[in-house]
C-alpha cells in the first residue's frame, strides 16, 4: 500500500514538473508574440521579382570578363578583364538592374573570345544595396568551392563583378561580396573580401573613362 | 501515520520541484563553455563563451543585461532587438547582417540563437555594440577577451628563450607591476601572477618547449591575468630578476640540482651577421611565407597541389639565403597546416622581418600556360585618396599596415622582377596589384610571387627542380642585397 502511494506521488511529482515546464514554455512564446510588434519592420528587404517591366527602356552596359586563352590570354598579358556589350532594361530599382547585370555575368559572354568570370553553378542568393552606395551581394558557397584558384583567376573573378556593377550603375560605388551568407576573408585564399571593394579598371582595357557611366545612363 | 503520510508528500513535493527546475534550467547546462571575461572602465564580468563553427560565440542577453540596456526577444520574428537611448539594434536569427538605426552593418558570423540563448560571434560587440552604446568594444584577433570604453589595459609582451641551463621568460608590461610566482614541483606548473588587471597580452602563448618547459600560456579567464608554465621534471628552482622601473622582468627556470653561479646577465641580443649600410634598409630577419597549407591545398594539377610546391620552395630559399646573406630566415609554417593570412603577416611582423615573401602558384585551364607574377597592394586599398595619412589619425587599422611600406614594396618588388627576369631566360615576371589578404597587414616590404601553372605538368616539375630553385634563390639574394645597399639618387 504504502509502496504504490509512494510510486503514485512520484509519478504526480514528475508529471506536474513537466506540465510546470510546458506552461513556462508556453508562457514566453506568447510574451515574446506580444512583444513583436514592434520589430515588425523587418530591415532586409530583398529586391522584387520580376526585375523589370516591360516598360523599362533597354540600356547598353558594359561586362567585364577574362579574355581567352592565347597570345592575349590571362598568363601572358596584363589585362586581366576585357569588356562586352550587352542589354538591360532599366528598372525603377537599382537593386534590380544589379541583379540583371549579375544574372549576364552569371550566362557568361557571348564572345567565344572570352571565358566565363563565374566559376560553375554560381549563383546570387541575395543583393541590398546600402544607403552610402555599398551593393552588398551574397553568392553561393559555388563561387569558392567551383573556384579554379591563382591569385589572377580569383582577382579577374572578383573584378568582373565589381567592374560590372560599379561601371555601370553610379548608383553604386562599392561592392562587398559575401559567400553562403557570410563575411569570408577570401574568395580563394588570396584576395580579401573584408572590407567592400571599388572598381578597378587598371586590370582592363577600358583605358579612359572618356564615356563617363553617368551620362550613358542618362540617355533618354 | 499521517506525519508519515506528510513525510512522503513533502518528499513528492520536493522532488517535483527539483524536476521542474530541471526541466527549466536544465538546456542552459548542456554546452561545455569557456569562462571570457569583458573588462569595463570599473568593473568586470566573465562570460560562458562556446566554440561553433570555430567560431567563438557570446552569450549576448548576459552582456547587455550587464549593461543595463533593454531589449526584446522575438521569437516568432526571430528577431532581438537592443536599445540605447535612441539607438536600436536588430540581430535576426542565422543572419549575419545586423541594422542599427536601420543601416546595415555585416559580421563575418551569423548570430545564433541556440538552446534558448542568443549567441553572437564578437564581432556583434566590436561592431555592433559599439555603434549602439558609443561605447568601443575592443577586442585583439584570436584573444579570448574584450576591452569595454575606455579601459586601462596595457600590454604585456612575452618571450622565451632556451639559454641551455636556464629558460628565460622575458616579461614586458609597460607600466611597473610586481609579479609573484608559485611554483608547484610536484605538479609541474608554475603560475606567475601579475598584479595589475587587466593587461592586454600581444600572444596568449609561446610555443617554447625544451628540456625545462613544456608550455607557457596566459590566463585571465577569472578575470585575474597570470601565466602558467608548464614545467618539465627537469626543471628546478625559479627566479624572477625585475627590471627597468618593474617594467620588465626576467623569469628564469633552472635545471634541477645544476650548478649554476648566477643567471646569465639579461643582455642576450644576438649580432647581426652582415654589415648593415644603412640602418634603415639593413635585412636582417626574412619571412617567408608558403603559401595555403592543411585542408587549403591551393590551387592543384595533375602533378601536384600548391600547397607542396610552395613550401617545398620556401624550405630551398630559407636554405640558401641563410648561407648567402647571413639573414635569419624564418617560415611562416613549416609543414602542413593551414594559416589565415592574418597569422602569416603577423608572423612577418612579429618577428621585426625586413622582408616578406609569399610564394603562390598559379593556374590557367590551358595546359600549356607558363607564366609568372609579382604582386603588391593596390594604392587606394582600404579607402583614402592613395596619399597621405590613412583614416583614423595615428590609429592604424591592421588592414592598413602596408601603407607604412609602400615605397619600399615598389623597389623591392622592380629588384626581384630585375633579378628574377635575368634567372629565368623566357618567362616575364610583371609587377601586378591585388588587393591581397596576406600582404595587407604586413608592416614591412611585402610582395607575393606567384609562379608558374600548377595545371601545366612540366611546369609543376620545374619547380620542384633543385636548379631551378636555386636560380630564384640566387635571384632573391641578389635582388635584397641590392635592396640593402643605400640608394645613390641618379648617380653610378
Ligand atoms: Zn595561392
């Protein structure tokens, strides 16, 4: 007798304790719902699909990617990114005409005189675009995983999306390049991603800057 | 029978509130953590930080409670948000973007929230917390600290030599301390407490190991800063010989049982080999630097990785520009380990080099590619017009340190092009700019020279030749004696 209403209180104890921590959960999820309202604004907001209308007038912009192997290839020359035409549309949003721009970079070039600057299976998870002019974009792990190596293959790499975007949107002064969603000291072991980069055409063969990006964006 | 009865109730009662409380608290006890204290102007508080990720992680709640700040926890959000006065941060959960005010700022972590605690990398602090409260929160890459406001910390530096029957910990603090040790023979540890807290340590350890010490590590995990050696069974009697003002002490382990008349004098400054022209450009400590290493294998071929061509090379060039120049030639790994390029420049730096060399090797998809390149820093890295002094004032960011040498890496880096071009008939050796991790920091002239294609089977052979290294070897020591020789302005 004595035995079971030992074993029954025990049983009770154990139950109420963890009836006890349930309502302690319970009660602090529901605090913290109460509490949402105003963190509501949630400040990461990504760009919206689709990237343009169809009223959006084209506009020309200006690709950089590696040349091709051969005399002018990256080994023996000093340019480290040639340039290609090609056509955006010019959405409302600069976030969108970035995105449009990575998603040439992303098909590679046209020329069968220059190779692609992502490596394979790169993608853009996310792009904001700062208020000080910084485009903040986030690539798939791909982009260092898929990534051949050398200091020149990861320079022309990186430039080929800063140029892209600096030379072609005002807008957007720097670029700081994230990879799976977070800061990494490098891309491939050389070149440093920690502090947001600016374009460099020293590595081009856009000599001048005697088509200053502004007016060409300018154009009706 | 009824106090009986009560007995039992009473232990029933008991038990479920040991359950409850179990149940409760119980997750916050799960996770092995280290103590990390965060040292304020007039107080202190230790943390239970956790290794995720190889990351070190902070228990955000414990900190800004400490700090009197609000917050809110949204769970359904995933969001917390901190205030300070008309400040707000919001910290989402798994994301590495945090807002202040609504302006983005970017960690190199993403905040956690783990077992009902939010945990942040510390950048959070140094970055975020310290935009929010005003108040700098500093912290030294790798130290398992953080410095609040305007906190007196000041450095302690430490080295160890191995002097035969005596190994000497020198001990500088900057401002006069009194140290007191206790050793514990039987244990094998001495610990060397100082008396001021708290100190801000340049290394949390030295990797001395002889045949008296085993180990020397600080610890300030409870907020006290000591050091603690680990001795060997050889080690005996230790002396501490204070210095300078208190300043500095000598912390001497003599063997066991030896007859020692008296510690060496603490002059121990070894000569410098060669004749130094200038004081300026004298080369008397090179750091080189094989570049990747460990799970970092570079970029690799079908012959070889680079992270074996490089220090295969590195090895060759220590050798040689020891016998040629008389140089102390020090590896910033000599086996196969990964570094971030932080710790190899911070070796370079460190050790006062004179020179830094990183060696790399390229890739290019075309098998039949040779080539090669020297790099240095672009001007304008890291902000400012090129010229003048960078942002900050006399704080120089670490990124930044390159910019004390900027010149210097120019010549050093048109010498090694001369002497190389001349070594190696055919292959052109550019002097190119990249924003490159290793040489940000570097506070001496620092160049990277990437040579060859890794992808390019007979190239991989060629460097791994013995002629061929010792051609650019030869073309190194040529190239920094050169560098060393006081420059004559326009007149031969
Ligand atoms: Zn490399």
């Amino acid at each position: 007798m004595a035995k079971r209403i030992k074993a029954g209180l025990i049983a009770l104890g154990i139950g109420s304790a963890v009836a006890f921590g349930f309502f302690v959960d319970v009660v602090g999820r529901i605090q913290s719902m109460v509490n949402d309202t105003e963190t509501a604004d949630n400040p990461f907001t990504p760009p919206v699909e689709p990237l343009y209308a169809p009223t959006d007038p084209p506009m020309t912009v200006k690709l950089f990617f590696p040349p091709g192997a051969g005399p002018a290839g990256p080994a023996a020359g000093d340019v480290l990114l040639t340039t290609e035409d090609q056509t955006i549309f010019q959405s409302a949003e600069l976030a969108n005409r970035a995105l449009q721009i990575l998603q040439k970079l992303q098909e590679g070039p046209a020329s069968p005189d220059m190779l692609p600057a992502l490596p394979e299976n790169t993608r853009v998870e996310e792009l904001f675009i700062s208020e000080d002019g910084i485009a903040i974009i986030d690539f798939t792990n791909t982009i260092s995983t898929n990534h051949p190596g050398g200091i020149l293959n990861e320079q022309a790499t990186i430039y080929s999306v800063v140029n892209s975007i600096t030379y072609n949107l005002p807008g957007i002064q720097q670029v700081k390049i994230l990879i799976g969603g977070t800061e990494k000291e490098t891309l491939a072991g050389h070149c440093m991603l920690l502090l947001p980069l600016a374009m460099d055409l020293s590595i081009t063969d856009v000599t001048s800057p005697a088509e200053p990006p502004v007016q060409q964006l300018l154009q009706p | 029978m009824i106090e009986r009865h009560w007995k039992r109730k009473r232990l029933a009662i008991l038990m479920a509130a040991l359950c409850a409380a179990i149940f409760v608290f119980g997750t916050r006890l799960r996770a092995a953590a280290d103590d990390f204290p965060i040292y304020f102007p007039d107080s202190r508080i230790v943390v239970k930080s956790e290794a995720l990720n190889r990351t070190t992680y902070l228990p955000i709640v414990d900190i800004i409670q400490n700090l009197g700040l609000p917050y809110t926890d949204a769970l359904a959000l995933e969001t917390i948000t901190i205030r300070s006065g008309a400040s707000r941060l919001v910290a989402t959960r798994n994301r590495a973007l945090i807002s202040i005010n609504d302006q983005i700022v970017l960690l190199q972590n993403p905040i956690l929230r783990e077992s009902n605690r939010w945990l942040v990398p510390i950048e959070f602090l140094t970055q975020g917390l310290t935009r929010l409260t005003g108040t700098p929160f500093r912290y030294r890459a790798g130290a398992p600290r953080i410095f609040a406001g305007d906190v007196r910390a000041p450095e302690l530096v430490m080295n160890a030599q191995d002097l035969g029957p005596v190994t000497r910990l020198t001990i500088r603090t900057g401002v006069p301390v009194n140290l007191d040790v206790q050793h514990d023979d039987q244990n094998n540890r001495a610990i060397v407490r100082i008396d001021q807290a708290p100190v801000d340590p340049l290394r949390e350890r030295i990797d001395q190991k002889d045949r008296l010490v085993n180990s020397i590590v600080f610890d300030d995990t409870d907020g006290e800063p000591k050091i603690v050696l680990e001795t060997t069974d050889e080690a005996g009697e230790i002396r501490v010989t204070p210095s300078d003002g208190n300043q500095l002490f000598f912390v001497d382990v003599l063997r066991r049982a030896a007859q020692i008349t008296e510690a060496a004098p603490p002059a121990n400054v070894p000569a410098p080999r060669i004749d130094a022209p200038s004081p300026e450009r004298r080369v008397r400590v090179i750091v080189i630097d094989p570049g990747h290493g460990g799970m970092d294998s570079g970029t690799t071929g079908p012959a070889a990785a680079e992270k074996d061509l490089t220090l295969t090379m590195a090895r060759r060039l220590r050798t040689v520009l020891q016998n040629q120049l008389g140089a102390t030639v020090l590896l910033t790994r000599d086996s196969d380990i990964a570094l971030d390029n932080e710790a190899r420049s911070a070796v370079a730096n460190n050790n006062q080099a004179n020179v830094f060399v990183s060696l790399h090797v390229g890739y290019s998809a075309n098998k039949t590619d040779s080539g090669a390149s020297l790099f240095i820093m672009p001007d304008n890295f890291g902000g400012g017009a090129g010229t003048g002094e960078p942002p900050g004032g006399m704080f120089l960011p670490w990124y930044l340190g390159y910019r004390t040498n900027r010149q210097a890496s120019s010549r050093i880096a048109a010498l090694f092009q001369e002497e190389l071009t001349k070594a190696v008939p055919g292959w052109r050796f550019p002097v190119r700019k990249a924003p490159l991790g290793v040489l940000a920091s570097a506070t001496m002239p620092a160049i990277v020279l990437e040579m060859g294609n890794v992808n390019n089977s007979t190239n991989s052979q060629t460097l791994m030749d013995n002629a061929f290294q010792s051609r650019i070897a030869s073309a190194l020591v040529s190239a920094i004696q050169r560098f060393s020789e006081p420059q004559t302005p326009a007149a031969n």
